[in-house]
C-alpha cells in the first residue's frame, strides 16, 4: 500500500510530503485509514531538535482518529470497520502499572522512541528502500498507519473525526492534570499556565470538579478568550498577574495548585509558578523542555518548610484504556467541549503553516482533516 505522509529528515528541519511503502500488519497490528490527526506541540519539539529522533526520516504525528481497515491474526479489542482512537503510550494490561490503574506508566511506553513501530522491522519505506520511523509507534501524519493492537483504543462512530483526534493527546492531558494529577477540590482556586491544546482542557477539568476560580494564563489574546469561554473564571498575560490575583482571593495564601502547560518549558519559568502557590499547595508540569535541560530554581527552605509539592503528569496520570472512554461519554453529553477547541483544519500538505499559526497565537487546536 502507498500513503502520503509528513515526514522530518533532520533537525531543526520541517516536514516534508513523500509517498511511503505501507506494509500488511502484524500478528499483533492493527492498519488505520488515518481520518484526522491533532497537530500536537509535542510534534513540534522533534523538528527543533528539543526532543531528539532515534531514526530519520520520522513520521510525525502521535494524534489520530481513523477507521480500521485491516488487523493482525492475533487481534482481539477491534476489528474492520471500528472507528479508534490512537494513544502514545501502549497499554499491555499487564505490567505492574497497568495492574495498578496506571496505564499511563506502561512498561510498553519504553518502546514510544524505538526508530521503527516498535519492532525490529520498519513499518514504512521511502521509494528508495529507506526505513522510515513512525512518532511514538503511530506516525499519524500518515494517510494510512499501522500500529500496536496497544496503541488503538475503539470509540463511538457519531464522534466526529476532527475532535476524536484531540482524545488522543492533549484532551486527557490537560483534564488529568487538574482533576487526577493535582485533585483539585470544589472551591479551589487554580491557575493554568498556557492555554493551548493541553492547558484549555485543565481549564475544562477544574471547572469540572468545581474549582470557584479558574485563572488563565497566556499571552496570546485568542486562547485567553478561549479560556473564558470554556470555564477560566478571569485571563491574564502572565503569571505573576495570576498570582497577584490569586493572593487577593485567597487572603494572600496563593493558588491551590498552578497547572504549567507552555509550548517549551524553561527553568526560568517554574519560580513564579512555584511562588504562585500557596503553603501544602502542587505544581503540576505538563510541559515538555529540552532534553538536556537541568535544574528547577526553586527556593528550597520554602519547598520544605510549605510542604509544597512538584508533580509531573504524563497524560493527565491517568491510565488511557480508562480515561479515554470516559471523555468521549462526556464529549456526548455537551459537559466536555472538544469541537470548539478546533479553529482550524488543515490539509496534510499545509502541516508547516498549520505549526507556524500554532507559534504565532492564530489557534488553539490545529487539526489535519485527512483527504482519501
């Protein structure tokens, strides 16, 4: 089978089209006609060289909503015709994490950066013969994929393609990083930091919950708006503005946790976050920063002696197999707003210009809305 697909050859480097050698699926694969794919940041930090490429070319893409069109002898959770959803991080059901309600944390997840689809064979070729490696096993900048029976999770059919993709990533990591990384409680005051993909939908899991103040932070105009119509209670340009705020509504306490959700973190930024919180109160980090990035610059008496508390979050910690369902319900019954996260599709062919809006603020969730 032949697919179009956006591939990287080098970083810093941008995507380019190829027409790709598609190969039958394993025993174990499952082959998906890829309908729509969410233009992650996560994507973005492999063409700046942020997050290194275990093998070039590489397929981008990690979320994606699609049809099954073909599936291994041995796969037993689809079949033909299922409309799935793909997650990043395998779920086994088997390792001592997925055991303990923590699929998120699956042994598998160490196969995410292996250079092919996770075996010692490559699922694509270029028209040369070169191995092409697929992102996180998946490479949903594809036309067509073929991936781990592990990493498809079936879904409604009424669910429309172009807000199915964003269940993949940046829906369920956002939600779980207010409403299971950090618990927030009713009443709460929360701040989110960044507004984008991921921290919109903490904007939704706070309010969700009952947070009493939701404060948005972002210095792009359209995500602020975005927030305050989606659950943040007040939007400001910076974080120390929210944590200003957040003092005055809480008799000078602080936030009870700051959500951090930037497009590329910095250790320069966690000392406002960290100072934005208040006594016994969490900072949860989403965001990705380099990969040779070190140090938190925090002040250490005030970490020990407030008892406050810094969380990381990979998928919202929370196990994918359950979460993703469970929003997808919520998505149906209008309590989970995922098509309004959308301002914009985007042809395969226009994935560059869709990351050059994501950097210049023109939208909260770039999605590519496939052509067959």
């Amino acid at each position: 089978m032949k697919s179009k697909a956006a591939i990287l050859r080098q970083a810093p480097g941008k995507w380019q089209i190829e027409e790709l050698e598609l190969s039958e699926p394993g025993p174990t694969d499952v082959q998906i006609r890829i309908e729509a794919a969410g233009l992650c940041h996560s994507d973005d930090h492999f063409t700046t060289g942020d997050t290194p490429a275990e093998h070039y070319p590489l397929i981008g893409g990690h979320e994606g909503a699609g049809v099954v069109t073909a599936v291994g002898s041995d796969v037993r959770s689809v079949e033909v015709g299922d409309h799935v959803v793909t997650i990043f991080i395998p779920s086994c059901g088997k390792c001592r994490w997925c055991a303990a309600g923590m699929g998120n944390l699956c042994d598998e997840g160490a196969r995410i950066m292996a250079p092919g689809g996770g075996k010692d064979a490559f699922n694509f070729h270029t028209s040369t013969g070169e191995n092409v490696g697929q992102m996180a096993l998946l490479g949903t900048f594809s036309q067509w994929t073929v991936v781990p029976e592990q990493s498809v999770i079936k879904i409604s059919k009424d669910i429309p393609f172009t807000s199915a993709c964003l269940l993949a990533c940046g829906v369920p990591t956002g939600w779980g990083a207010a409403t299971s990384a950090t618990n927030v409680s009713a009443g709460d005051t929360v701040i989110v930091m960044g507004v984008g993909g991921i921290g919109i939908n903490s904007v939704q899991g706070a309010r969700h919950v009952g947070a009493a103040h939701v404060l948005a932070v972002d210095p792009e105009p359209l995500k602020r708006d975005t927030a305050l119509t989606l659950g943040a209670t007040e939007a400001f340009e910076s974080i120390e503005a929210a944590a200003e705020r957040a003092q005055q509504l809480t008799n000078g306490q602080g936030a009870d946790s700051t959500l951090v959700s930037v497009g590329v973190l910095t250790s320069e930024m966690l000392a406002p976050a960290f100072g934005s919180i208040r006594k016994g109160g969490t900072l949860v980090l989403t965001s990705l920063g380099r990969y040779d990035e070190a140090g938190i610059p925090i002040n250490l008496m005030e970490l020990a002696l407030f008892q406050k508390r810094i969380q990381g979050s990979l998928f919202g910690a929370q196990a994918p197999r359950e979460v993703v369902p469970r929003l997808a319900a919520l998505y149906q019954t209008g309590a989970l707003k995922i098509d309004e996260l959308v301002t914009r599709t985007y042809g395969l062919d226009q994935v560059n210009e869709a990351y050059e809006d994501m950097h210049g603020g023109k939208v909260v969730r770039a999605v590519i809305d496939m052509t067959h």
